[in-house]
C-alpha cells in the first residue's frame, strides 16, 4: 500500500509560497502575532549578542516560517 504524494522539484519548491504555521499561545504570553525569528532577535539582543549581519536575512525566514499568534477568546 503506497500513499499517493506529490513529488516536486526544486523550481516547483521555489515558486509555490510557502504559509507560515501558526501556534495559538494563550493572551496572557503575547497580545499580538510575532514571528519566531523576532522572537530570537529580541532574545539574543537581551542578552547581549551583537547582530551579525546575516541576523534580519535569518529572522525573516524565521518569520515566514512560524508565527506565534493569541488565543481567540472564547
């Protein structure tokens, strides 16, 4: 028994967007969506870590590919 997947290559990888997931976290840890790469960003600049310059190139690939979102109320 085989699944049926759709196999790509590597310009199809290129040209389709790619959706960044989304983690539902509750209201009272963030109040509006923050990338995951920001998240690092703000982390390391807390503690002192200088930015290199690859810094803003990593934290937004980061962010396209997570995203902390709040928790809709019920």
């Amino acid at each position: 028994m085989t699944a049926n997947r759709e196999v790509k290559t590597g310009k199809e990888r290129e040209k389709a967007p790619n959706k960044a997931r989304h983690i539902s976290l509750p209201g009272f840890l963030i109040e509006e969506e923050i990338g995951l790469g920001d998240v690092i960003k703000r982390t390391t600049y807390a503690v002192g870590i200088p930015a290199c310059a690859g810094c803003q190139k990593r934290a937004d690939a980061l962010n396209n590919w997570m995203v902390f979102t709040p928790r809709k109320g019920r």
